[in-house]
C-alpha cells in the first residue's frame, strides 16, 4: 500500500489499505495471525492532507454519521483522498461507505 506504489507486472496498480486492527492482530505475538505477512517494503502510512475535510465532510452528511462512526468515517475519507477503493478490515462498521471495498483478511476461527 502507498502513495507511490509499483505497477503490477501483469496489469495496473493495486492499492489496498489496511486498518489497524488488522494491524494490531499482526503485531501481537499471542494472536493466532501474528505470523502470516508482517512487513510489506511498499508500506506508506496515510495521513490527512488540505483535501481531508471536503472529503470527510459529504462522508459525514449522506451517511449521517454521528458519534464513535466519525473514527470509521475518518478513516474511509483518508482511503478515498489517497486513492485506496480497497480496505482490509475486520471491522464491520466500514459498510456504511460504498466507495470503499472491504474485505476481512482474517479466516474465521472457530
């Protein structure tokens, strides 16, 4: 992920974000994922630039968003301002964006 990605050599980039606490699940040495992929050398962290707010802002109001869903909104608007259309995520609180595609990169454990 990053804003300087590298093509893919067999088509266009692919941009993907991933939230945090898919992060957190990688970094914490007692989780069950905490093998499987943990550092990536395209790695860019998103931040909020000027654009930030005009983005945020329409994601707020259609979507009417109030409360702790701000964080989620938050970062649904960086994913967009960047170009990232894909968020690894096993938050479910993320279906409220239609412009982002979330996927759960987490097998379900049983």
């Amino acid at each position: 992920m990053g804003a300087h990605p590298q093509p893919h050599p067999s088509g266009p980039w692919r941009v993907i974000a991933v939230a945090t606490n898919v992060l957190v699940c990688a970094h914490r040495e007692d989780s069950p994922f905490h093998e499987a992929g943990l550092e990536s050398p395209s790695l860019v962290l998103l931040a909020a630039t000027e654009g930030h707010w005009p983005t945020l802002r329409p994601l707020l109001q259609k979507c009417r968003i109030a409360g702790p869903a701000v964080h989620e909104a938050h970062i649904a608007a960086l994913c967009l301002q960047h170009g990232v259309r894909e968020l690894w995520s096993a938050d479910r609180d993320f279906w409220r964006f239609p412009a982002l595609r979330v996927v759960n990169p987490l097998p379900k454990t049983g």
